[in-house]
C-alpha cells in the first residue's frame, strides 16, 4: 500500500491505495488553509506539516496520525529585533542522523533535533556575510531544495531561488556555494556578476552522492562533484524551463523532469502532459507519457510536486497539478494513472 501526503491550497490529504487504480482518501487535515509542504519522517514516524496562514503566517504541525491530533511546534520564527519577516517554510527533509531540516523564506534554514517538536535557526547560514547582495526569485527568497549526503551528516547541500547552491561539510557550521557551470541566460549580458542563481529543484544520487541533477530557471544540469560544478543536459528537452525533478535511488544515471513552455507560459507543451527520462546522465531524454493527458491539457506542475518511492523495478512516480489531479505510475513512468481527480490546486505531493 502506497502512502501519499498531498499539499494543497485547501489543507493536506492523505491518499491510500496501490498503482493502477484511483486512491482513497484516508484523511483530511486543515481544511480551507495552504498547506505547502507534508511529509513523514522516516526516523519517528510524525508526519510535519508546513502551513501558511495568512494571519498567523508560516507554522509547522506533527501527529503521530495525519488523521489525529496536530501539535504546532515552537521555533520556527526569525530572531526578534530582526526587520525580515518569515514568509514561508517551503520543505521539510530527515537528515541522516535523525535531524530535520526545514527550508523556508527568506532564504533560511531550520533544524529540530527532537522529530520537529522544536527548532533552531541555522545562524551561520543566516549571518552569511553575502546575504545583503541575495536577490529573490519569482517566488520569493525561498529555500526549496535540502539535500544530505548518505552516510555522512555533517555535508549538506541547498538550493535558493535566486541565490544557488550552497554547500556544507561540517554540519552547517560554514556554508559555500556551488555555482560554477550555471548559466543565468535570464540576466541581461551586461549585468554584473551575482549571486542571482534561480535553481527550481535539486537531488542526489544516493548510490553515487557526488553526483546530482538540477531543474534551473532556464536548464537542465548535472554535477559530478558534489554540486561543486555543473554541467548543462538539457538538450533534447522541449523546453529548458520547469520546476520539479525526481530521481531513481537504484540508478545513478536517472533523472525525470516534467518540463513547462517557458517562464511567461508556465504549462504543459503542446497541451501534452509528459514527464521526460534520462537513464544516461541526461546524454538522452524520452517522453514518457501512456495513460497522461495528451491533447488540449495545459496543466502547471510545482516544484514539491513530483516525488518517487521505491527503486528500480519497483518504482512508483506521482505528481500533482495545479488543476487538482494526482498522477502516479507504478512502473518507473512507463505507464500513467489517475490516482486523484479535483482535489484542491495541488502544492506538494510526497510518496511512502
């Protein structure tokens, strides 16, 4: 039985049920509020949930049952005294040693050590020295992708939107970033030189961790240092712009990305829903599309939207769309189902 926690504009639903068919919904929580981002932690067992009020604004929530009660937990909040105002938690990810790590705007970082009852502001990331020249993205200043290294707790890589990648091998303590290879084709060619990196989504290859696959404001990419460096893949693609990425744990050459028109147009090419594979390092793509909408679906796919469980032979990809829908496949994306239809507009979708 396939889990799904499914963020949406009006509360977060959990979804049940195996690959082929439609899932049931098994419970609902917030109703009427956005849920941004929900995930289980694979240490405890909670799920956390990261919602955006707008009068209370940003909180995070735990439960043992995501049908249960729901506890708010303390610390997630910027220092006092401080003129920036916490705008958003964009996602939650269990590090290697138990820790959780939460990533939210204006370019902050959390940690919670006790499964997400409390947390703790990452300070050096914070107090970087280059945050005054940091520049927000379309989306705000946010931080969206957290990425640990298996095996090794203390290395760490992020994404920001607009500011890149950044880089940690001694547990958050010092930060550096990763941005060599990037090209920022939205910048006019005179702009100065910047920080003003919009990468969409990041991942590692956890069989070989050095490598990782980014969806950029603009491409593709592939580095094969550690996020050092980055190579651009995205030849083939028909388009170099979208948001999410997922990857097979089994295979460290696999990346899927669900590409949109461009910036301006942010829906599915030619009104076709695809998601596209590489099983070479993004040296090829193929469309994988048997079971999606293929004529006059214009459907617009966020960044946490797009996630896997499983590997190899048994992997299962879902994604969720703007207009409600949940898609799954349960063969690595050969063939597509609809496992959700008009949910509220969806924001993030995590598989267990």
């Amino acid at each position: 039985m396939t889990e799904l926690l499914v963020g949406t504009k009006k509360g977060l639903f959990t979804l049940a049920g195996e690959p082929g068919a439609p899932f049931d919904v098994t419970a609902r929580a917030f109703a009427g509020e956005p849920v941004e981002y929900a995930v289980r932690d694979p240490h405890s067992g909670r799920v956390l949930a990261a919602l955006t009020s707008p009068f209370y604004g940003p909180k995070v929530f735990y439960a043992d049952d995501p049908a249960g009660e729901w506890t708010q937990a303390e610390g997630v909040a910027l220092p006092e005294g401080d003129d920036a105002a916490l705008e958003r938690i964009w996602v939650i990810v269990a590090g290697e040693d138990g820790t959780l790590y939460a990533g939210g705007d204006p370019g902050v970082l959390f940690e919670s050590r006790d499964g997400g009852a409390t947390w703790a502001l990452n300070q050096a990331l914070w107090e970087h020295p280059t945050r005054p020249e940091w520049k927000p993205g379309g989306g705000g200043l946010c931080l969206h992708s957290i990425v640990p290294w298996p095996g090794d707790p203390d290395r760490l890589a992020l994404a920001m939107s607009a500011v890149g990648v950044w880089l940690t091998s001694d547990g958050g303590r010092t930060w550096s970033h990763g941005n060599e290879g990037l090209n920022a084709g939205y910048l006019p060619e005179d702009a100065p030189p910047s920080l003003t990196f919009c990468v969409h989504d990041l991942h590692r290859a956890p069989r070989r961790p050095e490598r990782m696959f980014m969806q950029f404001h603009g491409g593709v990419y592939r580095s094969d240092d550690a996020g050092a460096s980055w190579t651009a893949i995205g030849d083939g693609l028909p388009s170099d712009f979208g948001f999410p990425l997922a990857v097979d744990p089994a295979d460290p050459d696999s990346a899927y990305v669900i590409p949109l028109t461009a910036d301006v147009d942010r829906v599915t090419p030619d009104g076709r829903v695809r998601v596209f594979e590489t099983r070479d390092a993004g040296a090829t793509w193929t469309p994988r599309g048997d079971g999606l909408p293929s004529e006059h679906a214009y459907l617009t796919v966020l960044r946490q939207a797009f996630d896997r469980t499983g590997e190899g032979a048994s992997l299962e990809l879902y994604f969720g769309a703007t207009s409600g829908e949940v898609f799954g496949s349960g063969d690595a994306g050969g063939t597509w189902f609809t496992a959700a239809a008009h949910l509220p507009p969806v924001y993030s979708v995590r598989a267990g």
